[in-house]
C-alpha cells in the first residue's frame, strides 16, 4: 500500500508511457520488500526544471532516456567515471537533496551478454554507431574481457567529437578504438573478418526506422561462431537480427540490456540486487533472444 512513508522513483522522459520499466523496478522493490514505487513521468520540461523537480518533490532516484541523457550531465552533484566518460548519464540518486549520477547501459549490456551465453569471450568487437548507448557499451567493454574495437560512424558534424571521446575512454580503459566512416565498406569487410561480436548501436530497425544497419552482402565476412547483437528490443527481432539469424549466427537483443540495465540503476539506489530471472522469463515467456 501507497502511504506518506512510501519512497518514489521514477522514469523522466519524453516519450516515455510505453516504457517497461515501471514493471521491472516495481518487481524489484516488491522482490526486496522495499516501501517504494516507480512511476513514469512523460516530460518535456528543461533540465533545470527537471533537477529542482527531483530536489524539491524529494525523489530518491530516476532513470533518464530522451531527450535528458546529455542535458542533465551539467546539473548533477556528482558523475560516476563511467558518467564522465561516457558523457551521457540514465540514472541518478537524489541523497538529501545531492544529486549523483551514473550510466548503467554498458554495463547492463554486457551482463546481459554474459548471462545469455557464459562461455562466450569477446576479443574484438565490431560497432555500428556511436550514439550515447554505443558509447556506454564502449566504456564498459574492457571490463569484459574485451580488447579492441572498431566503431563505424558516420561522417558528419559529431564525427571528431566522438572521437575525442572515444580518445579519452580508450586512454582510461587501455581499449584500443578504431574510428571508420561507416559507409567505407571495405573498413567494415575487414573489421567484421576479425569481430567475435557485431553489435548494431544504431536506431536502424527501430519501429519507426525500419531497415538493416549494414549491407546484407557484407555479413558474409562475419566469423560464423561470431555472435551479432542489437540494442534495439521493440521489435524484439530486428531485420538485422532475422538476417543473422537465417545466415546462423547467434543472436541477442536489446532486452536484456534493458533489463540488466535496470538491475544495475536499481542497485545502484538501494545497494540491494534485483532478481531478473523471473523479470526476463515475464517479458519474453521464457524463449526470447535477449
Ligand atoms: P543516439 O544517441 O541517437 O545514437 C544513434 C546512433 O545511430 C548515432 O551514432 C547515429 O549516427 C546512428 N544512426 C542513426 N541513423 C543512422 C543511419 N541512417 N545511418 C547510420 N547511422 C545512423 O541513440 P542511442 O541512445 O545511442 O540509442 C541507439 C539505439 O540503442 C536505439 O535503437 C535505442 O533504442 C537503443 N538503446 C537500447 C537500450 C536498451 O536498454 N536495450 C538502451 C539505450 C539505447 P550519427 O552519430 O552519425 O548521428
């Protein structure tokens, strides 16, 4: 029951009703007997608005997705490393009114990769992407076991950005980080000959940007033990995925991610551990590739 005592937590986004994360995080404080509940609050209010909102309604804890990740960065107390290098941030704690913040995506995607297929090893990864979500599976690969990776991106305004921030996590992480335009095709042949793992970071094959993020022809220079990913979870099997997975390949998408994703905010604000098997066999009904 809701009372005066109960602690709230939220998603701070726009648009954000669909999200399934009030479900996963509700589990979680029901799971641990915790007096707290996690709403959803589709905004479009400016950043400031949205850090005094938090301060004063007194919410422990939010996530963040668009149009917030980046926005907020500067109005924080505190950043985690991981935040500062990544420079994008979906989870922030509220402590009497001091504000830290963190990014969980990285991390949730490769714990999501490990529980899926815990024998496999990642040395060398192929990214199509650079966007924030990219960079967070970027910052967090070394930590995995991976050693080298090649980002394809495309050539315009952010192209040297992103590349000086890839500069700063590769110095930080000892991960070696390759930058190619993502249409010089014959960069992506030769990179994907040597990936144990492709991993599609783009919005390609999203509901509303349907299509496949490289050209099909190429998958065919892909290791046939490689594994291919994608962030993307609705639709749960993207053109992309249903075309590795006609050609063998085994395949993850992005729900994991979003569910361990989830785990590691939730953690993160209550020192305490979700349960996400029960979380993953709800959502998928137990044979999903996530
Ligand atoms: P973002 O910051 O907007 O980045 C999108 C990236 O896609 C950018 O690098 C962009 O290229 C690239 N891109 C978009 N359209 C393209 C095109 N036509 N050709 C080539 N590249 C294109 O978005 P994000 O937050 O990183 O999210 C990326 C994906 O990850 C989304 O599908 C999102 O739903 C998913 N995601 C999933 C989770 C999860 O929990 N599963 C969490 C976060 C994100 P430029 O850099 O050139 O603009």
């Amino acid at each position: 029951m809701i009372s005066g005592y109960t602690a709230l937590y939220g998603l701070i986004a726009h648009p954000a009703q669909h999200s399934l994360s009030p479900f996963i995080h509700n589990t979680g404080f029901h799971q641990i007997q915790m007096d707290a509940r996690y709403a959803v609050f589709d905004s479009q209010a400016t950043p400031a608005a949205i850090t005094s909102a938090i301060k004063t309604l007194g919410i422990r804890g939010v996530n963040l997705s668009m149009p917030y990740k980046q926005s907020l960065v500067p109005l924080v107390d505190n950043l985690t490393s991981t935040a500062k290098l990544v420079g994008a941030i979906n989870t922030i704690k509220n402590e009497a009114g001091r504000l830290t913040a963190t990014n969980t995506d990285g991390d949730g995607f490769w714990c999501a990769l490990q529980k899926a297929h815990p024998q496999r090893r990642y040395r060398s990864v192929t990214i199509l992407g650079a966007g924030g979500a990219a960079l967070a599976v970027i910052e967090a690969a070394v930590r995995y076991g991976v050693q080298q990776v090649t980002v394809f991106k495309r050539a315009n305004a952010t192209y040297d950005s992103v590349i000086q921030r890839l500069a700063q996590i590769s110095l930080a992480s000892g991960l070696q980080i390759i930058v190619e335009p993502y249409d010089d095709q014959l960069a992506l042949a030769t990179a994907l000959q040597n990936a144990d793992c492709l991993i599609n970071a783009t919005n390609i094959g999203m509901t509303a940007t349907p299509g496949n993020p490289l050209p099909i022809n190429l998958l065919q220079y892909l290791p046939e033990d490689s594994l291919v990913a994608d962030l993307i979870y609705a639709p749960r099997e993207t053109a992309f995925l249903k075309t590795a997975q006609k050609a063998h390949y085994q395949i993850q998408n992005g729900l994991g991610m979003l569910i361990e994703q989830a785990a590691l905010s939730f953690e993160f604000w209550t020192n305490e551990s979700m349960t996400t098997m029960p979380i993953y066999q709800h959502l998928t009904g137990g044979n999903d590739a996530s």
